[in-house]
C-alpha cells in the first residue's frame, strides 16, 4: 500500500504501489473531486474542509457515467481474448480522478503534471485507466526511468445527456466540459501536496477528450501546455441549444413510457436502457456565452502538440459504405452545383466508380474535420506567438496492419498496455512516442523541431519508423493540394459537404 499525508488537506491518502519493470510508482484511484447534488445540475467542487483529518481509501478506481456498453475491441482491433474488466457505473459518484506519482520525488520537489481526458464522441469512457488499457502507470515510471519525472491525473466525468444538462429552471448545459473545469482546478489547488507543480500543467486528450482540451484553453485559466490528439472544436463545434432539445424531447418521451416519470426523476437503469435503446454513443457540447465566437478567440497556453492519424474517418466508414455513388454526389452538388463538383472531382468521386467514391467521401471527411483543422489551429496559434509541435501518427494498427493508422491506434502506442511482443517495430516506436510526450510534458526539450521555426513536424510511422518530414514529405502523406482548394471554397462549402456526409453516421464499432 502506498500512504501519503496531504499536508495542505490535512488528509492521508492511502493508495497502491506497482512496479512497471523495476521502476515503482504510487497510484492514488477514485479520489472524489465534486459532489452532484441532482441529475442535470451543476456539480459543486469538495472542499479543504471536508477532506481535513480524514483518511481516504484511494485502492479502487471511481465509477463511471452510466452510458451505453461500447466493446473498444472492435475499432481498435485489441484481440478478442483480452479481459476488460466491467467498471462500476453511478451517475452521482462519477466525478472522480487518479493520481499517478513516481515512489522516489524528494521533498519540496515539484513535477510537471500531465492531465489525461479521455475521448468516447462525448457518450460513452472509450479506453480508461480502469479498463486497463489507458493504464497511466507506464508513462509515469518510464519519465521516472529517464530522468523526467512527470506526474499523471486522469478524470472521470458526466456523459452523453447526463452530462449534456437539459437548461431548464437552474439547471446548465455543458456539464461535462464544466465537470472537467472542476477536475483541473482540483489538480491546481491540490496537486503540490503530491509533488506536483500547480503552475506546470499540460492538457491532453485524444479524439472527443482533444475537443475538450481545445475548449478549455479557450473558456479556461491558462495552462502551460497542451496536446491535441486527433481532435479539436473544429471536430465537434458547439452546437444550437435548439438541436439539443429535440433530442431532449426523444429521451423525455421513451422514458416516459418506461416508468411513467420525467427525464429528471428517472431512475438511473431506466435512464441507460433509454441510452441504449436508442443507441446514444455520440453527443455534443452546446452554444453557450463562453463559447461563441470561439475560431476567433486565442487559445490560453504557451505551447501546443498537435496531429492526427493517417485514417481517422475510419469511424464513418460503416456508414458511409450505406451510400451510393448517386447519395454522395448529390451530397457534393445540390447546395452548390459550381463547387461542389470541384470538390467532387478532387477526391474522385464519379457514379461508375462505387469503391473509389467510398474512399473519396471519407477522405474529405478527414480533411475538414481533422488535417485541415490541425493547419487552421497551428497557424492561429503560431500567430499569436505560441509554440507548435505537428506531428502525424502514420503506423498501422499493431494487429491487422489492413486497418492503416486509424483513428485512435495512437492510445495503445501512447499508453503501452498491450503485448506488442509479436510485433518489436510497433513496441519501439511506442517507446519513442512516450519519450517524445515525456519531454514536452516536462518542458527540459522540445520532442521535434517547432513548426514555425522549421516548417518541419514528426512523423511516426510507417513501419516502426520515428522522424521529422519537411513539406514535401508532408504532401506525399496527405492530400496537401487538396486542402488549397477546401481553402479557397470556404467552411461554409465544404462543412456543410462534411457535415451531411457525417450525420448519423459514426460508429465506434467499425
């Protein structure tokens, strides 16, 4: 068991210590950062005092926000043999954090902390520390290994409708971005009595967990740094609070009919069988004050890393293979016909040719919603004199190499759970990605050359290959000259392509 005091709680913590491979880290599981006081309403952070003289058991990992059962197996391509083990689920117990620490950190010593928020298209925990494969122990002991120790927190939070709020009476939406804002604060107020350092902060988050980092660093306190793994508002922009109420008014209704009480009073298995019913794995954050006008309001941070994979629309593929080459042309063409079927023929879309239309519209799914995304971000952020990191993650999925570099392969190399023994390539270029992280995380050197600087980023990727590329590099990797001409049509063109394509049309389990 590990045990510590909180000096600045008054509090002792007592936790579980494991050994990565020789290297010892202390793991503090569950700890309670926010109460919830009824369903759909603010959570109110806890408080010094009501920690002072306590002794909290922090051995088990925290419930989770009841939400529809997704098998991560299925996209990530985990082989089907390997345990998840089931996570408690409590939608009043769910604001709950783990605090990974290295055993050996001398007193008055403070390390840089690195704050994990995991992705799930806002519905569903896709990979937890619990679930065993964002496990944080490994990133920890191997900063320690290397001389960079770093500390780890990693969050869970309200989702789907429980964390989407109904806006009514005092009631808020966007529960979940503001239970992530409590959680951060926590680690500010608290994080020195684990020797970590308040003012030394890195935001991190993959897919629907980087949409969140990318929020707060508009709506939030400053951070020193921040990661952006495949995903950013531009992604999944606040949407009218006038969409969210339709899909109210579905919820309301099948509950209803269920137990004959409100979407409020509910019970909660009444609640996940309306979820599951109507298979609720995505959500959305809603228009709200703090968000207007965000594409042109400055991200609150010193430096960004940044980057996407090579196939991240693999999680409209099932769905878009239900289209014809007819469906997605008229798609392309009928707002506007002139520029539309420029777009069109950019990615090769024609009606005698199904496959290549396919491919076509998920590519331009991955243009605007991640590649060109992640130049509009890096460019804002380089005009106002911050620092970038772009990289791309280009190494195919470590078990079925057909699936290419997919959306969310880059967990498994970054957490380095899983057994890549049959594969050494892959289990290297996990080691480097790490080191890489571990180095930005502690701010003692860049992991690659700033992009502004160089005009260079780093590629991981293909066939366990690790280096920087220049833009010629660049262009043979991504459609470079396409996104010229997604340029010069405009958001307003080819984001209305996008989003039509894309409605109703993701899935986790493709």
């Amino acid at each position: 068991m590990a045990t510590m005091h909180h000096a600045q709680l008054n509090a002792t913590f007592n936790g579980v210590t494991v050994d990565y491979t020789g290297t010892k880290v202390n793991k503090f599981k569950g700890i309670k950062y926010a109460h919830i006081s009824a369903r759909f309403e603010r959570a109110r952070p806890i408080s010094g005092e009501e920690l002072s003289g306590n002794i909290i058991d922090a051995t088990q990992y925290g419930p989770r926000c009841p939400q529809v059962d997704v098998d991560v197996r299925h996209l990530l391509r985990i082989p089907e043999d390997f345990e998840i083990k089931e996570e408690v689920e409590d939608e009043f117990e769910c604001l709950n954090l783990d605090v990974t620490v290295p055993t050996d950190i001398t007193n008055n010593q403070k390390l840089p902390v690195l704050v994990w928020i995991y992705g799930g298209s806002q519905a569903v925990t896709f990979c937890s520390s619990a679930s065993g494969i964002c496990d944080t122990t490994r990133i920890v002991a191997e900063s320690a290994k290397a001389g960079k120790p770093i500390i780890m927190v990693a969050m869970n939070y309200r989702l789907n409708i429980f964390g989407f709020g109904d806006g009514k009476g005092t009631a808020e939406v966007n529960l979940s971005l503001k239970d992530q804002a409590l959680a951060i604060d926590w680690v500010r107020r608290y994080i020195q009595g684990f020797g970590g350092d308040p003012e030394n902060i890195t935001l991190c988050g993959e897919s629907a967990g980087a949409v969140y980092v990318h929020a707060h660093l508009i709506t939030g306190p400053p951070v020193k740094r921040a990661i952006l793994m495949s995903g950013s508002l531009y992604l999944s922009p606040p949407m009218p609070v006038q969409l969210g109420k339709g899909l109210l008014e579905i919820c309301e209704s099948r509950v209803q009919e269920l137990e004959g009480k409100s979407l409020r009073e509910c019970s909660q298995k009444v609640f996940k069988q309306m979820l599951t019913e109507n298979n609720l794995s995505r959500c959305w954050m809603q228009e709200e004050d703090v968000l207007a006008n965000w594409e042109n309001m400055p991200e609150r941070v010193d430096e960004v890393m940044i980057g996407e994979t090579e196939f991240e629309s693999v999680i409209w593929r099932r769905g878009i293979e239900t289209l014809s080459p007819s469906d997605i042309i008229s798609i392309f063409t009928e707002p506007n016909p002139e520029l539309g079927d420029k777009i069109r023929k950019a990615y090769h879309i024609s009606t005698d040719r199904p496959t290549s239309s396919t491919l076509g519209a998920l590519d331009l799914l991955h243009d605007t919603k991640f590649t060109l995304p992640t130049e509009l971000v890096s460019e804002k952020l380089i005009a106002n004199n911050k620092k970038v990191y772009r990289y791309l993650f280009d190494e195919v999925n470590p078990w079925q190499a057909s699936s290419r570099a997919h959306h969310a392969v880059d967990i498994l190399f970054l957490f380095g759970t899983m057994d890549f023994s049959h594969n050494p390539s892959a289990e290297a270029l996990g080691e480097d990605m790490r080191k890489r992280w571990i180095s930005f995380v502690s701010g003692r050197e860049e992991p690659w050359s700033e992009l502004s600087a160089t005009k260079k980023m780093f590629a991981f990727g293909p066939y366990g290959e690790s280096k920087e590329i220049d833009q010629r590099q660049l262009a043979a990797r991504r459609r470079v000259h396409v996104l010229g001409l997604l340029r010069e049509v405009g958001p307003q063109v080819y984001g209305g392509i996008a989003n039509k394509l894309a409605a109703g049309k993701i899935s986790l389990l493709n």
